[in-house]
C-alpha cells in the first residue's frame, strides 16, 4: 500500500528531525551548563525550536 508507505516515511522522517534536534539540544546544553543551572539553559534551548 503506497499511501501507508508514504506515511512511515514521512513519520520516520520526522523522528529523525527531532533526534537530530535533541541531540543539538544535549550538545548545546552541555556546553551552556558550565555558566547556568542545565535545567534553565535547555528550556530556554527548546523555545528556539
């Protein structure tokens, strides 16, 4: 069925964006950490997506 296809790569497409997206996130957040408590930093990181 090429509509359920269709679907699974667009649904797999997207999981890849947002793993990429928290992999950036924890990378950012890494580093931001040394000069601000993490929690603050990763939200603040989140509302840019």
């Amino acid at each position: 069925m090429p509509i359920l296809r269709e679907a699974f790569a667009k649904f797999s497409g997207s999981l890849l964006g947002v793993q990429v997206k928290l992999n950036v996130l924890v990378s950012m957040g890494a580093r931001e950490a040394q000069q601000t408590p993490p929690l603050r930093s990763v939200f603040r990181f989140w509302d840019k997506f």
